[in-house]
C-alpha cells in the first residue's frame, strides 16, 4: 500500500494550538509551565498530547490526596447536589463537624477555615 506523505493528516497537536488561544485570551500574569493538563487520576496527570506525568504540584491547591479518587468524586458529587459553595459568612453544618473532629483529636481548641481568596 502506497501512501501519500504530502496528503497524510498529520496529528494535531493539541498543545501547540492551546498555548496560542491562551497567549491570545489569558492575561499573562503566571509564568505557565508548558504543558497542558486534561486529566488525572490518584498522583498522576495526563497533558492533552497523552503524555503522563507524576504531579508533584498538589500542595498548590486542594489535590494532596490525589486526583479522581473514587471516594473524594462521590463526597463531591453528593455535595453537589445540596451546595456547591457557601460563604464563612454561614454556618455550615459540616464545617462544624469536621472541626469538631479535629479538635477533639488535636492540641488545639479552634478550627480555623479559609481560602487565599483566589
């Protein structure tokens, strides 16, 4: 079988393309690495060519325990369904359990919950 070079689709690569639309929508104010990421699953992540990768980056945001773990996906997804977001403003239900529980197996007498604002 003969196959034309000049006429074969060549593969798309994803990145390439990605990096373009960001420069031209994002305002540049990270120092992006280059790559991007579609996917993960426990320490691992997967950029848009396939590529697999071990994230070393979880303590940059809320994936210490990994990503796409079934328990974590189902607690999520069960939350979802009743409130995704609820200020400090409120009191929250399982706010006060899960200090309650940290408390009473700590040294510390107060639980203090937040976010960097971003």
């Amino acid at each position: 079988m003969h196959v034309d070079t000049e006429k074969a689709v060549q593969p798309v690569d994803r990145f390439a393309t990605l990096q373009a639309d960001a420069a031209q929508y994002l305002v540049g104010s990270y120092g992006r690495w280059p790559i991007a990421l579609e996917r993960g699953e426990g320490a691992y992540v997967w950029d848009v060519n396939g590529k697999r990768y071990l994230d070393f980056t979880s303590g940059i945001a809320v994936t210490a325990l990994g990503h796409c773990h079934p328990a974590i996906v189902a607690a999520m997804d069960s939350q979802s369904r009743k409130l995704l977001h609820c200020s400090n403003l409120f009191i929250i239900p399982e706010q006060v359990a899960l200090a309650q529980l940290l408390i009473e197996n700590s040294q510390f007498a107060h639980a203090f919950f937040c976010n960097s604002g971003a």
